[in-house]
C-alpha cells in the first residue's frame, strides 16, 4: 500500500508538471492540443491522485501519521522530477 501510495504521488505530480503552462508550449502540436484541451481534467485528476494516496495513508495509519507520511513521499519525489526535468548544463564561455 505505501508503495502504491508513493507511485500515486508521482503520478500526480508528473500531470502537475505536464499541465504546466511552459510545458505546454514545449509539447509537439498533437500532444499541445491535448494538453491545451484538457488542462482542467488533467490537473483535477492529479489532485484526486493526491487525495487517493492520502486517503490509503492515513487508513493504514491513521490522520495525522498518514498526513506527514504523504509530506514525506511527497517531497523526494516533487526534488526527483525536477532533477530529471530540468536540463542541467553548465554554460562554457
């Protein structure tokens, strides 16, 4: 269960991420006019990815123990996809 906790967090963040205004216009024309489409249904079922992995957190282990343990989960994997997102290369002048 905590493993399918921390997979619906990352699942919900990466539609976070691609719902993004900037990645919109990154995306190729196809996937520009999905995205530009369904914004709106792509980030409510991001939240609800976020209240399902909640709600099987604090059910095994109660509110507030499930609370911090889903701000825990939560923020490897929000610092994971920025590292594997953002292009980090040095500028050689």
């Amino acid at each position: 269960m905590i493993f399918f906790s921390l997979l619906l967090t990352f699942i919900g963040m990466f539609l976070l991420y691609r719902s993004s205004a900037k990645q919109i216009t990154k995306a190729k024309a196809t996937q520009q006019q999905f995205l530009k489409r369904f914004k709106t249904q792509i980030s409510i079922s991001a939240f609800v990815c976020f209240l399902v992995a909640l709600s099987l957190l604090c059910l095994k282990y109660g509110n507030s123990v499930g609370f911090i343990s889903w701000w825990i989960f939560a923020t490897p994997v929000t610092f994971m996809l920025v590292l594997l997102v953002n292009e980090l290369k040095s500028n050689k002048k």
